[in-house]
C-alpha cells in the first residue's frame, strides 16, 4: 500500500474506489508497452514533395509467446498516426498493406511502407508521424515515439528537356518532360530528377539520384529510346 493513501480513514473508502479505473488503466498500458516494443525510423529527416519517403517500422515481440499479427475485424495490424507540426491531422488516402502475420516469441520484425501511398503527404512544412500496431492480446494500440520530418517543394530547376514517347511504348506519342535540380539537406547535397506528364501537368515521379558535388555542372543526356542519362561528380 502506498504510503500516501495512510492519511485515508475507513470512510475514504468511495475514494478509493474512484482511483483503481484509473491507476487499472495504467497498468494495462505498462503490460502493452512491456508486451510489444514498436519503434519507426526514416531514412532522412528533409525531403522534396512527390517523393518516396520509406518508414521503416521495427517491431520486437518481447510478451514470451508467439502472436498473431492481425488488426480489429480483419483490419491492418498496422496504421500510422500522421499530424501536421500544428497537430492538424493529415489526410488519409488507404489502409496500409500490412496483411496478418507472425511473430515468434522474442523476434523482430521490419517492414518498410511508403508512406505518400497511405497519406496525402505534398504540403510544405513539417510533419509528426507515429506508428501503431495492435496488440490482440489485450485489444489495444500501442504506439511508437514521435519521428519528425519535414517537405519542401522543388526548387526550380537546373536542365530540363520535353520528349515524345517511343512508337514502343503504351502510350506512343505522348509528351514527357524531363527535370533535373540540386536540393541542399544541410548536410549533403542531392542531385533529383522529375518526370512530369505535359499534357495534365501530373508528377509521375521524383526521385533523388544520389548525394553530388553541387558545384560541379552535370552533363544530361537522352538516348535513342527516350531515356535520361546524368553524368555527375558524387
């Protein structure tokens, strides 16, 4: 018994009462917590709007018994809490792919989502993500630490060039313009490139092309097939 609760007579009983809910409910989360261990990790913490942004998320089964991977009524196991920095939530556009599994006693499992699948993830600013997985055993949630990142848009950029698509290809005669532009992370510079639709404006991809000297000129190139070629300094 707590020494605190020494200065309660009999007739604080009610009292009493009123508190175990409360200090139940603690416990129930310690057992979650002592159950799963769920951690998230990115691989940066900047990136530029319409990129893949990987989250990996690590989860160790330390209850003692294997458990079934499954959420509440054939949901997914797994969904990621996703805030805005102002704690405004952001939009969800599916369900995570995270189909039931399992998870020996003492194992660790990683898996890795995108997550602009799952979240309208293009504003600039920054972002507050968790990951939550269900813990069948006692019908809760238990969350990771917070991880932070933010989104920039694409600075304009340094070449870029308009091209057909090849008479081989699905869509023979449409227009594709290639782009290629730096973006400073603070610590290392990222040579990009983007590839836009012409003819409805929609990104079709962007993707950082590896770590470069930004002072040095790059070279582009264009091959007989349409496809892009960039020599750079790494």
């Amino acid at each position: 018994w707590h020494p605190a609760c020494r200065h309660l007579n009999p007739g604080s009983a009610m009292n009493i009462r009123r508190f175990l809910p409360a200090f139940l409910l603690l416990l129930l989360t310690a057992a979650a917590r002592a159950q799963l261990d769920v951690k998230v990790e990115i691989e940066r913490t900047n990136y530029i709007s319409y990129e893949p942004i990987q989250a990996t998320v690590i989860l160790t089964n330390t209850s003692g018994a294997d458990i079934v991977l499954g959420g509440p009524n054939g949901t997914p196991w797994l969904n990621f809490i996703m805030n805005y920095e102002n704690g405004k939530p952001v939009t969800a556009l599916a369900n995570t792919n995270a189909q039931p599994m399992m998870c020996r006693a003492g194992e660790s499992l990683q898996r890795r989502f995108n997550l602009p699948r799952y979240y309208h993830l293009i504003e600039s600013g920054g972002y507050v993500m968790k990951a939550s997985v269900y813990f069948a055993d006692l019908s809760r949630w238990v969350n990771s630490r917070p991880v932070r990142f933010t989104i920039t848009q694409a600075p304009k950029p340094r070449w870029e060039k308009t091209v057909a698509l090849p008479a081989n290809h699905k869509m023979a005669g449409k227009y594709r313009r290639y782009q290629v532009f730096y973006f400073n992370d603070i610590q290392r510079n990222y040579i990009y490139t983007r590839v836009t639709d012409t003819s409805t404006t929609a990104i079709i991809q962007t993707m950082p092309l590896s770590y470069v000297e930004a002072d040095r000129t790059f070279q582009p190139a264009i091959d007989l097939s349409q496809n892009l070629h960039v020599l750079y300094l790494g």
